[in-house]
C-alpha cells in the first residue's frame, strides 16, 4: 500500500493530467451571466425591502420599517451603483469588461 504523503501528490498529478481544460470564453460568458442573474436578484430584494419597510410604517411600527426602509435604500445604492463602480475601476485599471 503507497504512503499517504505519495498518494496525494500522484493523485493531484492524475486530476491535472486527465482534467479537461475550461475554456475562457466559457468562464467569462458565466460570469457574465451569474452577474445578470444577481443583480436581477438583487432588484427584486430592494423592491421588497422598500415595500416592506412602507407596510411596516403604515400598521404602525414606525421605528422597524424606517430600518427596513433605509436598508432598502442603502441596497438600491450598492445593487444598482455596483456594475458601475466596477466599469469605473476597470477603466482606471485598463482592464476591457
């Protein structure tokens, strides 16, 4: 029976050798598509969060629904500002998005 401490190595060795190869054309096009699919996410959290904090205000528990209202806020600045920021530091940096 092989050592433990040569049993990994080899078998990291095999998993590289025999692993097929992603292409990048796939992984940015998943990329691409995950951050789509959270920003979608991400609206509809702040459209909740901003009806939940109004119900909260109108049944009367003002105090948790002004919470809840400027979370959802504070959510639509970061979810919505967030693709932007990042064209921005990708300019600065020089880097194509």
């Amino acid at each position: 029976m092989m050592k433990p401490k040569i049993l990994f190595p080899v078998l990291c060795l095999l998993i590289i050798v025999y692993n097929h190869p992603a292409m990048a054309r796939d992984l940015a096009e998943a990329a691409s598509s995950a951050q789509t699919l959270f920003n979608r996410i991400g609206i509809a959290a702040i459209s909740l969060g901003i009806t939940a904090g109004g119900i909260l205000f109108a049944i009367g528990m003002a105090q948790v629904g002004r919470m809840v209202l400027i979370s959802g806020l504070i959510g639509a600045f970061l979810v919505l500002g967030a693709p932007a920021i990042i064209n921005l530091l990708a300019r600065i940096f020089g880097v194509s998005v």
